[in-house]
C-alpha cells in the first residue's frame, strides 16, 4: 500500500468513535489543530478527562454554536406541486446501476480510494447513507462531501451518478442541528439537470423495484444533554417523523402495488454488533406487508444479515454497509445473538499506521427488469461477495 496522502485525516484518530455528542464536539475541537497538533492530541483514546479537559473553552463554544439552537425545519413535500419525492429509477437500456456507501464523509485516504472506485464504475446513481464527521456542520460538509478546502486537511468529493446523486442524514450531520445538511448538501443533489434534492426522503422506482430512502436521523437528538441519558424519555428512538409516514401512506402506497422493495435508512432495525433502532421497523410494519430488502450505514462493517423479522408483519434481508471510510473493527463483540450473520468481510486491511482494522468499500446495485445483482466491493473495488434477487409478484426470490 502507498504512504498515505499527506494532508488526509489519519484512520487511528477515528477508530472506536464514541457514539456521545458531548464527546464528538470535543473530537472536533481537539481536531481543529491538526494536521500539525502534536500527536498525542489526536490519538484516539484520550481519557475522557483529558479529552474534555484540556480543551474545554474549545469543546464549549463547538458545542453552544453547533447544539445549541432549534432543529432545521423538516423540509417536506406538501407545499411542492411539481415534486412528490419520487423520481424515476432509469439508466441504460438494459440495466440501471445504483451505488451504496455509508459513513463515508470522514475526509480518510480510505474514502477517498472508495470514492474512486465508485466513480470508476460509472453508476447511473450514487446515494450516501449519512454520518459527516465529527458534527457535520458546514465546514465538514464542505470538505467531507463537496471536496471544498475548509481546512488543512485534503478535502474529498461524494461521486455523482451520471443520472442522479442523493444523500441521507444521519446522527452526525444532526449533532450540528441538520443546518448543514438541509442548507448546504442537499442543493447539491437530486437528479442530474434535474431539480435538487428536496427532503431528506425520497423514493426511485422503475417498473419492477422501488428504492425507498428514509430519514431515521432527524430525531437522533432531542434536549441538549439530557438526550446522553441511556433512558426513556430523554434518549431519542430514531423514529421515522409524522410527514414521512403520511408520504408513504398517502403517496407511495407502499402496499398497493407490487414490485420488489428497497429500504434504504442510516440507523439499523438490527444488529449483531450494536445498539438498534427498532421504532422505524415498528412503524413500517403498519404499511408493508411483505419482505424488504433493508440497507444501512451506521455500524462500520459490512454485515450480511440472514432474513429477520423485526415487526410483525415486516420481514427484513438487513445489509450493514457503513464501511464507506471510517476504521472497521474486526472481531466485535456479539449484543444479540438471534441475528445471524450470511457474510462479513473478516479480512485485515494492511495500512502504513500500522492498526489492526477491516476493509471499507461500498454496495454495487445492478437492476436488469425483475433482477438485482448486489456486488459488495472493497475500497480498491474489488469484488468481496455476491447476491442476487428477482422480485416476483410482491415477493423477493433469492437466486444462486
């Protein structure tokens, strides 16, 4: 492997990023010296005493400015009359490529190689499944996912898709109140020569599959501080909000039709390795009634999972895919043993820091009429593992 692009922010600082607001706002402050602070102010596990502590009038006005305030307003679609949120799923004659990445806006060499190996492949679409590190608030936004310099490190650029380039939200982009992301990303995308993107939610269909990208992020804070207690009421559930059931209800139809379905969130319904996020699923299964293809970012590994039913009713294949450009933990410890795992790359990524982690990469999504192809590649774009489906009057066939 070649030495790391200088400039480019370090794997080793990121690796085991605490889910904490409180403690990401101080990652930031303590970044915002680099690339030429000492090293020590950016390992990655600082006790949380020096963490806080010696940068504690930096970690204080990152918080006030990025926490404090109201949320962006939740864009919706009602007062539009010419855009519902849906658009349509095209590409070439024969196929239409769509490509997957999560957690990639972190500003590593490794997103960069990912980001790469996605532009090389020439999708017709590219969606970003969310999370802007450390607090993506404008600058991050800028430089993780725009490729604008706002800071000496390199910046790196999300690929567009020759038709369409879209972008979730995740926990992170909200730990600076979702200012950046609504304002500053989302202008950026939508459909090529088309308009940008509205909402945080949206949908592409073809005849036979429907993509359906939802918004588990935006309640993913709730009231300042209290919101790090591990309890009811104060911590948030990540539930879909009131106007994008009504969406799906009352404009989608979820359950009127029946081409195959993708669901597409940051946070997942499940996991072996990590906390989930149930409510979502909950709140679908009152709307679909069949079984989904479900793929999300969040925990930083692929993960593969055997088919799961998280709701009565909801019968869900999950796909953990936020591997996008943050360290992959190899070897997690296992939070719930009912969800099985298909596949996970478990191979060692050799890096010049010289730290034990997994490979990033992204999903390859290949529709061919009633038949999707899912390559899973590593960051070099080489191919890791290999599905396919065919969706059959509602129903989802796996094919060998």
């Amino acid at each position: 492997m070649s030495e790391a692009t200088p400039g480019r922010r370090d794997l080793a600082p990121l690796r085991r990023l605490p889910r904490s607001l409180i403690l990401n706002y101080a990652r930031q402050a303590l970044d915002a010296a680099a690339p030429g602070a000492p090293q020590r102010a950016r390992a990655p596990y600082l006790p949380i005493g020096e963490l806080l502590g010696s940068n504690l009038i930096a970690w204080a006005a990152s918080y006030a400015r990025h926490r404090l305030g109201p949320r962006h307003v939740f864009p919706d679609y009602t007062l539009s009359a010419s855009d519902d949120g849906i658009y349509p799923l095209a590409g070439d004659a024969d196929n239409v490529r769509v490509a997957l990445a999560g957690d990639w806006a972190c500003g590593t060499d490794e997103a960069a190689a990912v980001a790469a190996a996605i532009a090389a492949a020439a999708p017709h679409f590219t969606v970003h499944l969310g999370d802007v590190y450390y607090v993506g608030d404008e600058a991050e936004v800028r430089a993780n996912l725009l490729g604008e310099p706002t800071s000496d490190y390199q910046p790196t650029r999300w690929p567009r898709g020759g038709r369409g380039t879209f972008a979730l939200i995740g926990n992170h982009e909200m730990y600076a109140r979702g200012l950046a992301y609504f304002d500053v990303l989302l202008p950026q995308c939508g459909l090529t020569g088309g308009p940008a993107q509205h909402a945080s939610f949206f949908c592409l269909e073809n005849q036979y599959w429907r993509i359906i990208a939802l918004d588990s992020g935006y309640n993913s804070v709730k009231w300042p501080l209290l919101e790090e207690l591990p309890c009811w009421p104060f911590a948030p559930d990540n539930n879909l909000t009131g106007a994008q059931i009504r969406w799906l209800r009352d404009t989608v139809r979820l359950d009127q039709d029946q081409r195959g379905l993708i669901i597409l969130t940051h946070h997942p319904p499940y996991s072996r390795f990590e906390r989930s996020y149930p409510k979502s699923a909950r709140q679908l299964a009152r709307l679909i009634h069949r079984p989904v293809l479900w793929f999300w970012g969040h925990e930083h590994r692929l993960a593969v999972y055997e088919r799961f039913s998280v709701a009565r009713g909801l019968e869900v294949f999950g796909r953990g895919i936020g591997h996008g450009g943050m360290p992959v933990e190899l070897d997690p410890p296992v939070v719930d043993e009912r969800v099985a795992l298909v596949f996970t790359d478990a191979r060692a990524y050799p890096n010049d820091e010289q730290i034990e982690i997994g490979y990033d990469g992204y999903a390859d999504l290949t529709f061919t009429g009633e038949r999707l192809a899912i390559d899973y590649r590593d960051l070099n774009g080489a191919l890791v593992w290999r599905e396919a489906w065919r969706a059959v009057n509602g129903t989802l066939r796996g094919e060998p």
